[in-house]
C-alpha cells in the first residue's frame, strides 16, 4: 500500500478494513473487516464470513490474525496492529491478546459485545501477560453507516441473514 499525503496511516490502513467489510455487506454477512499491518504494510485481511462458512468463529479478525500469522510464519504477531471496523467481541479480543499484537484500532463502539473498552476491557486488562495498545472510534461514523445500512436491509427482507450484532 502506498501512503496518501495528509492521511495519518491508521486511517489508510482503516479505510482498507472499511473495504473488506463492504465485501461482506456486499456478501450479506455483517460488515466487519479486518486488517493487520507489519512495517507498514498490510500482511493479512479479512471480512466475516460466518454465513458462507458456516463457522462462527469465523469473524473479521480472526481470519486477518490467520492470515498474517501465515504470512510471518509464526502464531506472535508482535510488531503488528490489527485495523477493524467495529470493536472486538470476547473471543476476538482474547485471540488479539493471545497472538502478542501490538495495537488495536477499531472505528465503531460496540456497547453489547465490545471487548477492547465498551462492555470489557479484555485488550489491556493487566492480568493478562500481554496488554494491546488501544484506540477506538475512528472513521467511527462511516463504520456505523455501513453497519446501520446493513441491518436497515436486513430487516427489510432484502438479504443477509444478520441476526445478531456480533461479528
């Protein structure tokens, strides 16, 4: 990826996970995206996926750590920030903790499922032997547009299953 003048490089690498979550919206999952940087270059991505895979695990975040874990060869992803589209839920933020990354940033609150400052502080809970950097709400309402539309439809009969905030 090559920088934008006058863009911080958290919102460029944010707007990459706003990308992947519109491939979800366009997939009729819920419109999570994930991506993970290491020096300044994205080395895995995601979107949710639980509907086409059938899995619920397989949530935005966890398919980016997967990937870049691949990428590096190695399960510790320090050195890396993930980049995603709503706060992590439980079991996301405990897999942020448990493969070493740096930073967490997110863009949209999460105020029933959020693990990295709205309902738990999973992500830099001292009790943990490992504590991610945090930092939330940014592009916060374009993250909340694409979740709201998504939903709006859903309601609406006009596809996607999205039953459930979560993802």
């Amino acid at each position: 990826m090559t920088t934008t003048p006058g863009k911080s490089v958290d919102v460029q690498f944010l707007e990459q996970a706003l990308a992947e979550a519109e491939r979800a919206f366009e997939a009729g999952e819920v419109p999570v995206g994930a991506v993970v940087a290491h020096k300044g270059q994205i080395i895995g991505g995601g979107h949710n996926r639980r509907e086409a895979l059938n899995d619920p695990t397989a949530h935005a975040e966890l398919l980016a750590i997967t990937a870049a874990a691949n990428h590096l060869g190695d399960w510790r992803l320090t050195g890396c920030t993930l980049y995603v589209t709503k706060e992590p839920c439980p079991m996301c933020s405990g897999a942020l903790v448990n493969a070493r990354l740096d930073r967490l940033v997110f863009g949209a609150w999460d105020e029933q499922a959020g693990c990295a400052g709205s309902l738990y502080q999973l992500c830099r809970d001292p009790r943990f032997s490992h504590q991610l950097d945090v930092s939330g709400g940014l592009l916060e309402g374009r993250c909340q547009d694409l979740l709201k539309a998504f939903f709006a439809r859903a309601r609406s009969g006009e596809g996607g299953r999205g039953g459930s905030s979560q993802g």
